[in-house]
C-alpha cells in the first residue's frame, strides 16, 4: 500500500530523521523536502538512520504513520 497517493492530497506531514541514539537530525513538514545528509553543517557519518513519517489523507482523513531505515554509505 503506497503511504499517499498524491503529494497534495495530505496535510499536517511531518518527517523526521534520528540517528541510533534517538537524536532527531532532520525534520520537515514539506512533502517536497529532502535531506542533504547534513546535521549541524557537517556531513553525518556513515551508518544506520531511522525515518518516520506521520500524515493525513485529505480524501479519506486517514492517519498514516511509517517508521524506516535509511543507511548512509559514502
């Protein structure tokens, strides 16, 4: 099941990035935003990520909430 249909179709979209300490790297509320691999203007080090996501559908007013794992390798 795809997490949205339509970039537009969701409100109040948060995403975030921790390292494996819980320390929350990255955030942002723009569907459209991406992240640079950057904390604090340095480049992180290589290792495991934990992303969530947590949104509503606009058509159905579903909350929709996804946890993963990005690994940054350089």
């Amino acid at each position: 099941m795809p997490v949205f249909n339509l970039p537009w179709a969701v409100r109040d979209y948060e995403f975030n990035i921790f390292n494996r300490w819980g320390e929350r790297l990255y955030t942002t509320q723009t569907v459209h935003e991406k992240w640079d691999g950057f904390y604090m203007n340095y480049i992180v080090q290589n290792d495991v990520y934990v992303w969530t996501l947590k949104c509503y559908d606009k058509l159905t007013n579903e909350l929709i909430e996804r946890v993963g794992h990005v690994t940054v390798l350089r």
